[in-house]
C-alpha cells in the first residue's frame, strides 16, 4: 500500500512537472518577436550595467559651458550608478583637431559631441558607430525630435549622431536704449515680430548717434564719431547662421546643390550689396574694426550698451542677462520670407568604443527626455527632444517660446565637406571685409568659387 502510494505521489510529481515546462514553453513561444530579438542585447546591457564601468565624454565649451555639462553627467551618474563618465572638455578649434589626432591613433572618446556641419567630413574618417540598430534595439523614441534635426545628423541615410539642442538665431534688440529719450531722440519704433530690412534700416538710422546725439539721418551728423550704433551685423565673418538664411530669405543660397558657390546670382548680389551698404555708405552698421572695440563677438554687442539691434541665438539670453540687458527678441529680418537656421549639436558613439552598452546608455540619456529636460531646466540651450519644451518655456520664461516658434523658419541646408570648408577654414578671411564695403568683393567671389571646385 505504501509501495502502491510512494508511486502515486512520484507519478503525480513528474506528471506535474511536465505539465510546466509544456506551459514554460508555450508562453516562451508566445512572446513577442521583438522580446526574443532583443534578449542577447538585454543580457550584454544587464551584464555591463551590472558591472563598474568608466567611459569617456568630449565636447567643446567655455569653462562655463563645460561646468552645466559636468552637471548633466553628475545627474546621469547618479541614476546609473555603475558607469562613471569622464568629461574630456577644449575649446572649439583644439577640440577637433583632438577628434582628427584621436581618430587617426584609435583613441576617440567613447560618446563625444559633434557638430552637424561636421557630420560628413568626419563620418568619412569613420569615427561614428551607425546608430540605427541601437536605437531600434533600445526602443528610442524619435518621434519627439524632428525630422528636419535628425537629417543633418545622418549619413548616407545612416543616424550617426542624434541631435541634443535645437538652437535657432534671431534677433535681438536693447530695449532700454529704445525706451530712454536720450538714446532714442526720433522715438524709433522697437521691430515687429517679423521685420523687412526696409524697417530695420528706418530704426537703424534713427537708433544711429554720433557725439553731439545727432542720428544718421541729419544733416552735419558725424560718422566719424559715432557713439551708438543702430545694428551691428557681420556677414562675412557668421556666414552659416546669419548670412545663409538672409540669402534664403531672398531665393538665393550660399552654396549650390553641387557644392559650388552660389553668390553670383542676382537675388545673391541684392543681399551682398545692401549689407555693404548699411556699413559703408549709411553707417548705421559697425565695421570689423568697430566690433572688436565693443568687445569682438557681434552677438555680444547689445551688452555693450552702444548698439541698439543685433542677430544672436536664443543660448545669448544668458549672455545679456548676466550683463543686466534688458532684450526684446523677434525674427530675423527678411527680404521676402521669415527664415532662420537651427543649429542642432549632437551627440555621437565612437566607432571602436570599447563599452557601447554604457555608451548608449549615456547617448539615449542625454538625447532623450531625463537628459533633455535636465539640459531645459538650466535654462540655457534650446533642447531638440520636444518632450522637453514645455519645461524649457517654464524654466526660461513666455518670452522664450519664440524660439520654439522660430524653428519653423528653419532653412534646410545639409553641410558637405567643402560648404563646412568655406565657413570655418577660408571664407570668414575672404568675406568679413569685403561685405563690410573695405575690399573687393567680385574678387573675393571669383577667389572663393575657385577654391570649391
């Protein structure tokens, strides 16, 4: 009876077994395709975010710049407790130089930022690790970031890179130079939200003294001793974001499908000619040598207290309101259409990283919406995951959701090697002092045009 029972009970147990492993193996077959695909790279993922890992990340700044990124890192270490990041901080033109050395000697950081005026000049190095697989395998949202951003940070089709800012230029304006009797005796109108050069040149001249506080546009006034400037712009030396969108604005364009230099057309010469024009014959416009006096950076002259208007990107509100200005903001202005560039930085895996689960992990925080609202609440660039917008206007202010609107006017204009070339290696040289009406600007032309072919 015993024997008969003990049989029974061990019968029932294997019967009971195999009915779970039948049933173990049956919800294991009905798993979504997607769970099965991923579980070597659940298992790879778990298995280095188990593990103390030290990886590497570069980017370009200021000092202060450098200090909110360390603060970034500091709150993505604290949520991934087991990766320690290392910021790897230059300046602009040490930082890729670095980027060319490291890619040449197989020492790239493991994540490091790029510019998407960059991005095929140095895919072509083959210094990023092609995105779309992690993405896809880690479930990234893209949706949130637009298409237009995401463009400039792909090659041959490929996501290289994926965009952290979405910084847009506009323009700026110094409202207490406005608002003070003194510094705006004709009582010059502050621009409107989207202003044609017709009335930007109109409060120039107005906006325009010399020292006995005559404007530009009296009899005996002295352009040679002007003390308050109604613009300040350089054409020649931000030719990416401030001239390229200008000459959009008029249907022309900086460089042609093909990579030549398109300044010959008509439409061209219109904007070249009446920027030459505000310097040069109205002196309502600084010079070069003007702007270094106030300073050097032409975005960073309304701090000066001197120059009433000047174009900028939304990251110089930090600038003004450190040095107490108060701004007013509007659109560029325009010829025919309201257009603008977006500046979208990015952030990229090197392609011969050693840690890529940790490295993603960093890239997809920094890129998504923990990381992009941690950049928003600091205030100071634009993010490009719009998951983040709502907490950017709040932590900046109403006044700020004009550059979220200001996106729309964003021109469509993807950098090669040689347009990247023309702005950063040789056109500033070539253009900053023709287009301020001191040199030869056909000369110029024809001497650029030869370069890029």
């Amino acid at each position: 009876m015993k024997t008969k029972q003990k049989w029974l009970s061990g019968s029932w147990l294997l019967i009971l077994t195999m009915v779970l492993a039948l049933t173990a193996c049956s919800q294991e077959a009905n798993k979504p395709a997607a769970t099965t695909a991923n579980t070597d790279a659940s298992k790879s993922a778990g298995k280095e975010a188990g593990e103390p890992v030290t990886i590497t990340y570069s980017q370009w700044g200021t000092a202060e710049e450098l200090q909110r990124v360390q603060e970034l890192l500091d709150q993505f270490m604290e949520a991934n407790p087991n990766i320690t990041v290392k910021l790897e901080g230059k300046d602009w033109g040490s930082y890729w130089d670095g980027i060319t050395a490291n890619a040449a000697g197989g020492t790239l950081p493991d994540v490091f930022k790029t510019s998407y005026a960059y991005i095929e000049k140095y895919a072509e190095l083959g210094v990023y690790k092609e995105l779309d697989g992690l993405l896809s395998a880690g479930s990234f949202d893209l949706s949130n970031i637009d298409d237009s951003l995401l463009g400039l940070h792909k090659y041959k089709e490929n996501q290289v890179s994926l965009p952290i800012d979405g910084n847009v230029i506009v323009w700026y304006y110094n409202k207490t130079l406005f608002d003070d009797p003194k510094t705006n005796p004709k009582g010059a109108p502050v621009p409107s939200l989207e202003p044609t050069w017709d009335e930007i040149i109109d409060i120039a001249t107005k906006m325009t003294l010399d020292k006995n506080g005559k404007s530009a546009d009296e009899d005996g006034f002295d352009a040679k001793n002007i003390v308050q400037w109604g613009m300040s712009i350089s054409p020649g030396s931000s030719m990416d974001w401030f001239l390229e969108p200008e000459l959009w604005s008029n249907g022309a364009k900086l460089v042609n499908e093909d990579g030549s230099l398109a300044l010959d057309t008509p439409e061209a010469q219109e904007v070249l000619a009446l920027f030459i024009d505000l310097t040069k014959n109205k002196k309502i416009n600084t010079t070069p040598a003007q702007i270094e006096g106030l300073g050097g950076q032409v975005n960073l002259t309304l701090t000066t207290g001197k120059v009433a208007m000047n174009p900028g990107g939304n990251w110089n509100t930090t600038n003004y309101k450190e040095a107490g200005t108060d701004y007013g903001i509007t659109y560029l202005p325009k010829f025919k259409t309201t257009q603008t560039v977006v500046q979208p930085a990015g952030v990229a895996i090197s392609s011969n990283t050693k840690h890529e689960e940790a490295a993603y992990q960093l890239l997809s925080w920094l890129a998504g919406p923990e990381g992009q609202i941690a950049l928003a609440k600091q205030g100071y660039a634009l993010p490009a995951n719009k998951a983040a917008a709502d907490t950017y206007v709040q932590t900046t202010g109403d006044g700020n959701q004009i550059f979220l609107d200001a996106q729309k006017f964003g021109i469509i204009s993807p950098f090669t090697v040689k347009k990247t070339d023309l702005i950063w290696t040789y056109g500033e040289q070539a253009l900053k002092l023709p287009l301020a009406g001191e040199g030869d600007l056909q000369a110029a032309i024809e001497d650029l045009t030869n370069q890029m072919k």
